[in-house]
C-alpha cells in the first residue's frame, strides 16, 4: 500500500467561469462529467481523468458547500465548526510537453509566465497564476527549452 499518483486537485472559487475558461483556454484541460452535488462547479479532464475540481463558492447560498464538505472559514487558515480551512497551498505541478507551443498561447493569451531551468533534473520549469491566486507549475524537457 501506498501512494501511486496524484488524483486530483480542488479549488474554491467564488468565480466559476473565470476559474473553468483558465484551466480549458490557458492549460488544454476539458470540462466533463460532474456529479449532482449541492453546489455550483466544473470538473475539467485530461484525458480520461477529472484532474481539477472547481468548486463554486456561493456567497449568497453556502449551505450546500457546507452540508457537503463542512463549514469552512475560508481564507482565514482556522478551524470553523471542526473542520479546518485547507491552508497554504504553494503551487501545483503538471508534466508538460511542447514549451514553444505553450509560450505561444500564452503570449497569445496574455499571460505572463516565469521560466527557470533546473540544473540537474533536465527540467524548464514555467510558472504562471490562476484567477484564484493557485500558482502551477508546468515542468518540459530541458530539450524544449530553444
């Protein structure tokens, strides 16, 4: 037993659409079946896999995210009703391929991103910002680099 891969992750958001059109337009990533919970949401795909789960926060109407997932005092990094906020994410990594590709759509886009090369790994690294302040990390072959 033990852990085989990442499975998925989630980010809160009280702008859904902003938050899906980043991760389809800016990453390639789909929007696909999605279960009935009690509040608003998309899960976008690679391939087969629903990697990113975006859940809507409600200001208006948060009864549904907290019947399903336990009232949170979002932000604020304490404990509301017992259950924890989730804290301090610092980013979240993807294998990539195809950098020039990439650099082109995000200059096309107008999405500012950083590169750092990894001394050792073979890695270029690119790191840009999601609508909900979520750095992600895409790691290339150093080969792609040019």
């Amino acid at each position: 037993m033990g852990l085989q891969a990442l499975d998925h992750y989630s980010v809160r958001t009280a702008d859904v659409a902003a938050t899906q059109a980043f991760y389809e337009d800016v990453l390639g990533l789909r929007a696909g079946a999605r279960p009935p919970f009690p509040f608003p949401g998309a899960w976008l795909y690679v391939g087969e896999r629903p990697l990113v789960h975006v859940i809507g926060i409600d200001p208006q109407d948060q009864q549904g995210l907290r019947d399903y997932l336990g009232a949170r005092a979002p932000g604020s990094g304490k404990p509301d009703a017992g259950v924890p906020d989730t804290g301090a994410l610092d980013h979240i990594a993807f294998s990539a391929a195809d950098l020039p590709a990439m650099r082109e759509r995000l200059a096309g886009l107008g999405i500012a991103a950083r590169e750092r090369a990894v001394p050792g790994l073979g890695l270029q690294q690119m790191f840009l910002t999601d609508p909900n302040g979520v750095v992600i990390e895409l790691n290339f072959p150093l080969a792609e680099a040019v």
